[in-house]
C-alpha cells in the first residue's frame, strides 16, 4: 500500500473483521487492532463504517476510542515502524544525535514522520523499558541498543535494500 491510495477502504474487507468479531461492541479494540494491521493505521472511513456497522456504536465513540489508545495511529505508518526512545537513560546516553541521524538519512523534513515512499515513519517514545541498553532504537519490535549515529545508518542502509 503506498501513501498515495491510504484514503481507500475496502468495505468486504473490514465486514470479514466485523464478522470475525461478530459485530460486538465489546470486541472494539480487538477490531480496530485488526483494521490497524490491515492498513497499518486507522483510516477515518473505516472508521466511520466501523461506528455505522456495530449496533450500540457511533462513528464518535469509535474515534474516541483509537485517540484515547496511544496504539492507534490516525496517520500512516511505514513498512518499517522506527520508534527512538528520548527516557532519561537514553537521552543523557544520546538519543537525540541518533533521531537526528535517521531523520536526514531518511530525508524527513517539516515535521514529517513518515518517508514519501510510505517505507518508514519515525516516531519518539518516553521509554521503551530497556535503559540499560541505552539509547534504544526499535524497529518493528526489534530492538536495537546502544546504538550511534553510524550505527543506525548502517542499519537504515540494510532495511533500505530489503524494503525495496
């Protein structure tokens, strides 16, 4: 899926998800989870149609929902998800030269977190929970420590191969 067509839903798709949790309110999160690892982030339509389809539920609640969890991304995500913790530990151990690394080898400018090529989106976190392997890099669930500026390039350069 590229950046460009992320607005399109497929309606059979998210009713075999509905199905799958049997059209219950009480299965929302598990849904939206699902619906989040089919397009890699919660797109409003699907949202909507989601909030239409439940019985009990409203397109609001359903937003209200995917804002409250910090799992749920209202914007795309990239095929590699690069989350940089900036916790205390990795801070003072340099997490930010590492962030800043991965922004201009990825070419992200003006605030944007994910490649145009929809790739790899970046993201800081408050901890990851692995301070002593401090700075932490994760991508997609790997976790990277102790890592260097010329560290993360290396491995950027390796996921660039793979991912094109």
């Amino acid at each position: 899926m590229t950046v460009e067509n992320h607005h399109k839903i497929n309606t059979s798709k998210l009713d075999e998800i509905l199905a799958s949790y049997e059209y219950k309110k009480s299965n929302l999160i598990a849904i939206l989870q699902k619906v989040q690892e089919v397009y890699r982030y919660l797109p409003e339509d699907a949202m909507i149609y989601i909030g239409t389809k439940i019985e009990g539920l409203s397109p609001a609640t359903v937003f209200g929902v995917a804002t409250f969890y910090a799992q749920f991304s209202l914007e795309p995500k990239g095929k590699f998800e690069i989350k940089v913790c900036d916790g205390t530990a990795c801070h003072v151990r340099g997490s930010m030269p590492v962030l800043n690394a991965i922004k201009n080898k990825l070419e992200l400018k003006d605030g944007s977190m994910t490649t145009e090529d929809g790739l790899f989106s970046l993201e800081t976190v408050s901890c990851l929970g692995a301070c002593g392997l401090a700075p932490v890099v994760v991508i997609n669930d790997k976790v990277y420590p102790q890592m260097t500026s010329d560290a993360i390039s290396i491995v950027l350069d390796t996921l660039l191969k793979e991912g094109r």
